[in-house]
C-alpha cells in the first residue's frame, strides 16, 4: 500500500497486517523515519520515481493506493506514475482512495485529480475498487478551529451540507475493499448525517460544554485574506477556499451506508469524532 505512513494508511495498515494470511508490503519514501508494524515489509518508493515505484510493485497482486497531496498538478503526475508502474508491474487489483466530489467541472482543486485519476485507473485494464471519501471530519474540525473568531465560526460555506466522514472509517473501508477483492465500483463513504454550517458549529458547541458557537457566513474574498493573515500559504487557502466553495454548490452532501456495508459498523458522527478528541486529550 501506497501512504502507509500517513494517518490513512497507517490505519489501514494496521488492519491489514493482523491478517497472517496475507504479505503486506508498504511503500515509504527513503527519506522518511518511520516504524514497519511486525511483519510487513517495507518497499522504498517515491510517488515522484516512476522506477522506485515500479520496483515497489513487482509481485504485488493487491494495491491500496492512498491518493498523494501537496499541489494539484504534482499530485496528478504522482497519480499518473503510479497508474503506470500499476500497468508495467501487472497489479491485478487496484483500491483507489478518491473523493466523493470527481466533476472535473467542479471548483474543488482536487475534483480535477480524482476525477482524472479515477479515469486513468479505469483505461488501465486493472481491477478497480474506488473508495470515493467525503471531507475528513478532523480535517475540517481542523479549519474549524482555525476558523473561529471567539464564539463564532467564519466559514464561507452558505448553506451547504458536508457529510464528513472519520479517517478511522476510510481506514477501515478501505482495507475491506483490499480484503473483498475487486467490487469493480465506486463506493460512496460517508458520514452518517449531512451537516450544514449551523450544525456544525452547534456539535462543536456541545462538545464544550455548551460554550456558544454560532456559524456566521462570510465573503469567501475575506476568508482568504483571513488565511493569509494567520500565515496560510497560498496553495493552501486556494486549496481550502475551492473546497468550500464546492461545500456551497452541495456537492458534499451525499449521504450513503457504504460504511457499515463494507465494515459492519455504522460510521462515527461529528460528535463521535469530538468525543474521540476529548477522551484522547491530556488531563488537567
Ligand atoms: N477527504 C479529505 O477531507 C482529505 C483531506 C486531506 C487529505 N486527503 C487525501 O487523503 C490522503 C490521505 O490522508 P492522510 O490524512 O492519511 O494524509 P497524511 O497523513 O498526510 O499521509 C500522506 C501519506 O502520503 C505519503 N506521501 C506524500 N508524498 C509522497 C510521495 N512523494 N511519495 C510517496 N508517498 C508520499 C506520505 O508519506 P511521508 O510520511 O513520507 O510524508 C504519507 O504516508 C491525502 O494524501 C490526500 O490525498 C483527503
């Protein structure tokens, strides 16, 4: 599996070497420190070398490949080298992590990735299972957090919907879909409920206690300048900024139960995710 040392897949990794059954394989770039859970073997691969990840992938039957980051146009060539050391090393399954929002149309920056991505895989003769993931809860609790201004959260959302979905609940679709073998679809993961900006704002609310927070929708323009202002670099606001404005367009607020189908459990909700948060944090 590709990202095996992010907090993806680090999860699903750790799913997946449970099973004696299989030989897991992580592909890690050199540079990184990193330690391997008992039993898996570490490939050294950079998204960037087509020839490490080709070594990589020779005699792998099944790749969990955990979508790249950083700017849209290096994650697409990173995207592309990995479809093609797929194709050169004769991968037979491919899981695809991807997002719910593929229009190449859309705003959203990396609408055009997966979206291209996803039609790349496609053409490429490969068995393809694509898990299409909502917005990360933590991730937008993150831009949350750096959204808040005292008892308000300045977003420019409007009134859109976000079915935000927990890392933990991508982790673990995606090292079922490696486990069921090839479903040759798309599966929608999500959260259990589609949440607006009022909403949000109140699951934070009760996670404190009841400490007021009210969602105040704000011109996307200062947003920006709000994000500059606290040092975010430009490829980040652009990054955040496309993505609301596609939360606006609703085009996050698909709501599906691929979650429990493909795990058995139901998917953890805004404020399974806080509570999660305020257990894991140090007392006092
Ligand atoms: N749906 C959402 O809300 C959302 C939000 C954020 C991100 N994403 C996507 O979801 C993916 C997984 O999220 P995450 O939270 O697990 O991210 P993460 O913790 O940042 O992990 C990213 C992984 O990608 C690896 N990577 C980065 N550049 C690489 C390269 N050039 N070659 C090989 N590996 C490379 C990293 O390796 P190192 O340890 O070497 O850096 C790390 O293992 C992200 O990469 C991004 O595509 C989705």
């Amino acid at each position: 599996m590709t990202g095996a040392s992010g907090t993806v897949g680090g999860q699903v990794l750790d799913l997946l070497a449970r099973r004696p059954e299989h030989e897991v394989v992580a592909l890690v770039r050199p540079a990184t420190r990193w330690a391997a859970p008992p039993g898996v073997v570490v490939a050294p691969a950079d998204y960037a070398d087509p020839a490490s990840l080709r070594a990589a992938l020779g005699g792998v039957d099944t790749l969990v490949f955990v979508s790249s980051d950083g700017h849209a146009a290096t994650v697409m060539l990173h995207h592309v080298n990995v479809v093609r050391a797929v194709t050169d090393a004769g991968v037979g399954h491919v899981v695809a992590l991807s997002g719910l929002d593929v229009d190449v149309e859309s705003p959203f920056c990396y609408a055009v990735t997966n979206g291209h991505t996803e039609e790349l895989l496609a053409a490429s003769g490969c068995a393809v299972s694509v898990a299409r993931a909502s917005v990360y809860t933590e991730f937008f609790l993150r831009l949350v957090t750096g959204a808040r201004t005292g008892s308000e959260l300045r977003l420019p959302a409007g009134d859109g919907r976000v079915s935000l979905v927990s890392r933990a609940d991508v982790g673990r679709c995606l090292a079922a879909l490696a486990l069921a073998g090839p479903t040759s679809g798309h599966h929608d993961l999500t959260g259990p409920e589609a949440l607006d900006g009022p909403a949000i704002a109140a699951a934070v609310s009760s996670a404190q206690g009841g400490q007021a927070v009210r969602y105040v929708e704000v011109d996307p323009a200062d947003y920006a300048a709000a994000l500059a202002r606290a040092g975010e670099t430009s490829w980040w606001a652009h990054a955040y900024g496309t993505m609301l404005e596609s939360i606006r367009h609703q085009r996050w607020r698909a709501v599906s139960d691929e979650v429990e189908r493909l795990t058995g459990a139901p998917p953890l909700s805004v404020d399974d995710v806080l509570a999660r948060k305020a257990l894991s944090r140090p007392a006092g």
